[in-house]
C-alpha cells in the first residue's frame, strides 16, 4: 500500500522514550512531513495547541494527562486551535470497555500494541480518506461514533436521544 504523506503534520505523544522514537521513525520512514512529539499529555496539548498538527497519535496511560485527557482537552478546551483533528489512541489494551471509553471521550480511532509500520500506514489512510462527521451535543464533541450504515433503514429511532436535535459539524 502505497501512501503519501508529505504534506502531513502529525504529533506523536507517548511517555515511554523507545516507543515515541519507534513512531516517529515509522512516520518519518512513511514519508511524513512534519513530525512533532511530546512526552506526556500536558506538553502534548501545549504542542498541539502551538503547531496545530493534521493528526494527533497519543499513547493512552500516561501521566499527568493521559490520552483520553489529552483528547478531552483537544475535543473541550476552548484553547483548542482544532477541536476537530483526528486522534489516534495507541494502547496495549483492547477490552470493550475500553474502546467504548475511548470512543466516548472522542477518540477518532484505536491502535493496538504492538502494530506494524503497515497498520499505523493504515489508521493514518483512514482518517484521512474517511474523515467522519463530527457531533456537537451538551454531553459529547466528537467523531460520529456510529459507523454503520444501513442503507434503506425505515425503522424507528435506535435512541431515544436520537429525537434530540444534534449538530453535525463538517469537517
């Protein structure tokens, strides 16, 4: 698979030295044309909010802010240059529960520990080739966490949020 990514800007943000090196390395061996990195959360949205990067990749457990903080800040803070970017999650763990927390807070997709170079290629397609709507709710800022479509559906309301006006944003 084939992909160009020099006109990206992408921010990596994980805590643990060898494996922030090891994605910058695959990003920059992918071609990626600006690669920014942080090594928690807290500096990590001060990077983002000083280089507004295309797409942020972020490890989950980190301290003091973890991913699913840093996204918040991304998704919440009216600081925020871009509430919209895609953001990666890189974990170690794939219980539901955990991609549906993810998911919740306004993760746009979810890596799982250890990946190839080939599946963050991928991921980085993804959001990019697929950008998703975004939703503006009280409860929830974020990628429309429904991805299926059921082409002809006629039936009722699967929510009984969903007779709740939402915002969809374009991204």
């Amino acid at each position: 698979m084939a992909f160009k990514f020099e006109k990206l800007s992408i921010l990596v943000v994980e805590d643990t030295g060898p494996m922030l090196k090891l994605i910058v390395s695959v990003l920059e061996s992918l071609g990626v044309g600006q690669v920014y990195s942080a090594d928690n959360g807290e500096r990590g949205f001060e990077t983002f909010k000083r280089v507004n990067p295309d797409i942020v990749i972020s490890d989950w457990h980190m301290k003091p802010l973890t991913g699913i903080d840093l996204t918040l800040e991304i998704r919440k803070n009216p600081a925020s240059p871009n509430r919209t970017a895609p953001i990666i999650l890189v974990t170690g763990y794939s219980a539901m529960s955990r991609v549906s927390e993810a998911r919740d807070a306004g993760v746009t997709e979810f890596l799982i520990k250890p990946f190839s170079a080939n599946d963050l290629a991928k991921r980085i397609a993804y959001v990019i080739n697929k950008p998703r709507d975004f939703i503006d709710l009280s409860t929830y800022f974020g990628p429309d966490r429904r991805r299926r479509v059921t082409p002809g559906y006629s039936g009722p309301l699967r929510r009984q949020a969903d007779s709740a006006p939402a915002q969809s944003v374009a991204r």
